[in-house]
C-alpha cells in the first residue's frame, strides 16, 4: 500500500481525503516524514561538500598568504640591495 505512494505528488498526498488515523493517513504521513528525512538527507550531504570546498579554500589562501610574505620579504632584500648600490655608486663617484 505504502509503495504506490511514492509516486504521488505532495499535493496529491495532502488532499487524500483519508479519515485521520486510518490506515491510509498513517501510510500517508510514513510517505512525508520519508520525503523529509530524504530532503534533510540531501541537505545534510550538500553540507558537508560546502565544508570540503571551504576547507580547500582556506588552504589556497593559507598558500597565497606565505607567497605573499615571501614575496615582501624577497622585494624589501632588492630595496636593501639597491639603497647599497646607490650609496656605494654615491660614494666612488
């Protein structure tokens, strides 16, 4: 009995016209709390992908952020190597 539910649209399932607590209205609410536990299933799964992407995301900004030290570090040893050259040209000439 249950079966032939599935493929009933919700709206066909809310306006059964079944008595409350028959047989059929017990099948019937079985056939939502299926359809929702289904639902918050999909979401829970959709969840947990959102997390994983996050997760990479964070790692990559993690990444760019020590390139970009690096990269601050490596320019600021060229402005120290530059200053000194143009002392040392200041000076022999």
């Amino acid at each position: 009995m249950g079966a032939d539910l599935r493929g009933k649209s919700d709206e066909e399932l809310a306006s059964d016209g079944s008595e409350p607590g028959s047989q059929q209205d017990k099948w019937t609410n079985l056939e939502f709390k299926r359809r929702d536990l289904a639902v918050q299933r999909d979401v829970a799964a959709a969840q947990i992908e959102a997390a994983r992407h996050q997760l990479t995301a964070a790692d990559a900004q993690a990444s760019a952020a020590m390139w970009t030290k690096y990269s601050a570090i490596a320019v600021a040893f060229s402005v120290i190597v530059a200053a000194i050259g143009i002392w040392l040209n200041y000076l022999t000439g």
